[in-house]
C-alpha cells in the first residue's frame, strides 16, 4: 500500500532524460568567444617558466608571448590580457610609460602576432612599480590617487600607440576612466574602448598572481601590505554599484567584476542594474584552489572548471578572464 496519495503532475524530470532533451532546454551556453586569458611577459626569462601556484599558466618570454597567443587564437580564443613581470621598476613604474618599455614592447609583439585578436592593456603600475602598489606613493605612505591617473593616462597613451585594442584600468583610483577616456580622446584614439575594473575587492583570492607577477606588497617596512584605501571592501555591495555607475559616467564601454566566484551576487546585481558588457574576472586563487583540489585527487579540474565558467555566464556574464580559457576551450572543440 502506498504511504502517501500525492501524485506529482509537474515533472520537472521530465525533460532532464536524455541528453538531447537535456541541451533542448538549456539556457546558458559557453563559447569560445567568452574566453578572455591573462598572459604573464617576463621581460628576464630565456625560457618560459611554468607558475609554481599556477600549474599549468607559464611565465612567458617576450619571443615565446608570439606562440603563446597563436595557439590560443588557433582554439577559437580571441581575447587576451597582458600582464608585464618587470625587472625596471622605481616608485612611479615609469618603464609602463616609456617608449621601448617592457609594455610597450610586449603590446606590439601581441598585436603582431595575432592581429585580429583583441589585446587588452591591463593598464595599472602594481607590476612596475618598487613597493608593488598600484600608483606613486604620497608622503603619508599611501598611494597618489591624482598623481597616478594623471600618470595613467599616459600609460594608456603608450598602450594605445603600441596597438591596444581595449584599455582595462585595474588600479581602483578615483577619476582613472575619466582620465583615461580624455587622454585617448585628445589623442586621436576615440574608437578604442575602455574596460574598467570597476569593482575590484581587496581580495586574498589575488594570492598566486602577486606571485606569478611579482609585484607582492610587503618587502618594505613602512609601506601598507594591502591594498585596501583603494581595492573595495569586501563586504560593501551597494558600493560596487556606485563605483560601476560612476566608471559608466566616465566613459566605460566594459565593465568587470572581480573577483568572481565570491562576487557572484555582485555579478547578478551590476548586469542586472546596467545592462552594460559585463566581464567577470576568475582570479588566479580560484584557479590554484581547483588545480590544488584535482592534485588532490578531491574534485576533478575539467568538469569543476566548467560548471563555473558556466556560473559565471548564468549570472549575467557577457565574458570571463579566466587561466583555464586554453583547457576551456579544448573541451568545446571536442563538443
Ligand atoms: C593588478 C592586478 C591584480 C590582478 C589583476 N591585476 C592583482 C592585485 O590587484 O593585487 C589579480 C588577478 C588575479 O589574481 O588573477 N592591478
Ligand atoms: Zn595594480
């Protein structure tokens, strides 16, 4: 005898049989197009070198950036972010706005090596500068918020000149779009658009890239070892939405989101308020944690890895700078 005579009606298995009816109903897909991967340039290495905290993501010489980016061109991948490891650097990181630096150089290698692709210039001085914040310090200790946008744009001008296709400011400073945009503008570069980092937390998940691009706070006594007067809180959501209007009001084309996985509901609530192109950024500690997990043997990388790619587009993502963007894509073009 039945214990109970409740007979569902709504089935939602029902369609959850088979894989054909399965990908019918799906509502989310992953391209290859979503794919935005981070390269790290050493301008010192004669050999690329693979990441310690990073299994599988190198540290690329300036000749190996050119293979680098066409294999990942070849897989379907059509979007890069560049990341200079800098052995030139001072108080301001004026290598990042000299011509013949190290990202003038590695931007123009990029654009010719895969010249249909789209080169984002990470526009920031973290890498180039000594004590590894963002911008040039001012008296009290902490970073000259006027003093680095005004250095910014210039930084933006090099990144332009040498064939940037996107400018993405990461460096969380009051006016840097703004100052960015004008700087473009007024120098003949209108068309080229701006991806801004728009809520950016002082996050602990940014672990492995400080190492990956050497530029971790701490090696000097009187300076702050986190980047929290400038990276947002944590905790503060509402805030992330003023933060994203404002870069809208200065002239974003792009916003972003970063972290990623923690920062889902920031995700949701930003695409959902602004309707902009919304990237989300699925930092280097979210990859280490499931590279960490599969060595393991605990969670296997690629499915894991794709379940959250795939979280990442549900959630409003237009595009996802991610580390496992070559592994992604090797997946969906076995599909
Ligand atoms: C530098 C920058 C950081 C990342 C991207 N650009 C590090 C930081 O802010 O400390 C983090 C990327 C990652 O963790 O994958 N402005
Ligand atoms: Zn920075």
């Amino acid at each position: 005898m039945a214990t109970t005579d409740f007979i569902p009606s709504t089935r939602f298995r029902r369609l959850r049989q088979s894989p054909a009816l399965r990908n019918m109903v799906r509502e989310t897909q992953l391209s290859t197009h979503d794919l935005i991967l981070p390269i790290f340039v050493d301008e010192n290495l004669s050999e690329r070198q693979e990441i310690a905290s990073m299994p599988g993501v190198f540290r690329e010489t300036e000749q190996s950036l050119s293979q680098c980016l066409q294999q990942s061109a070849h897989k379907g991948i059509q979007s890069f972010i560049l990341f200079g490891v800098s052995h030139h650097k001072d108080g301001a990181g004026q290598d990042s706005m000299k011509k013949g630096g190290l990202l003038d150089r590695m931007i123009s290698r990029a654009k010719d090596a895969v010249p249909d692709s789209a080169i984002i210039a990470d526009t920031c001085f973290c890498e180039y500068t000594d004590h590894g914040h963002c911008g040039p310090l001012a008296e009290n200790g902490d970073v000259d918020n006027d003093r680095t946008i005004e250095n910014i744009a210039k930084q933006a001008l090099i990144s332009a000149e040498a064939g940037a296709d996107i400018i993405a400011p990461s460096g969380m400073m009051d006016g840097q779009v703004g100052a960015i945009r004008a700087a473009l503008n007024r120098s003949g570069f209108e068309q080229i658009p701006v991806m801004a980092y728009s809520s950016k937390f002082a996050s602990t998940y940014y672990g492995p890239f400080r190492d990956a691009a050497g530029c971790a706070l701490g090696q000097y006594e009187h300076v702050a070892k986190d980047r929290k007067t400038y990276q947002m809180d944590p905790a503060n959501a509402e805030e992330a939405l003023r933060e994203t209007e404002q870069d809208i009001l200065e002239g974003a084309d792009m916003v972003m989101v970063k972290p990623g996985l923690a920062y889902l509901d920031i995700l949701y609530r930003v695409k959902d308020t602004f309707q902009m192109p919304t990237f989300a950024y699925n930092v280097s500690g979210e990859y280490s944690m499931l590279k960490a997990a599969h060595a393991q043997g605990w969670l296997d990388y690629e499915t894991t890895m794709m379940e959250t790619l795939l979280s990442f587009k549900r959630a409003g993502a237009d595009g996802i700078l991610t580390y496992s963007a070559n592994d992604a894509a090797n997946i969906l073009n076995q599909k």
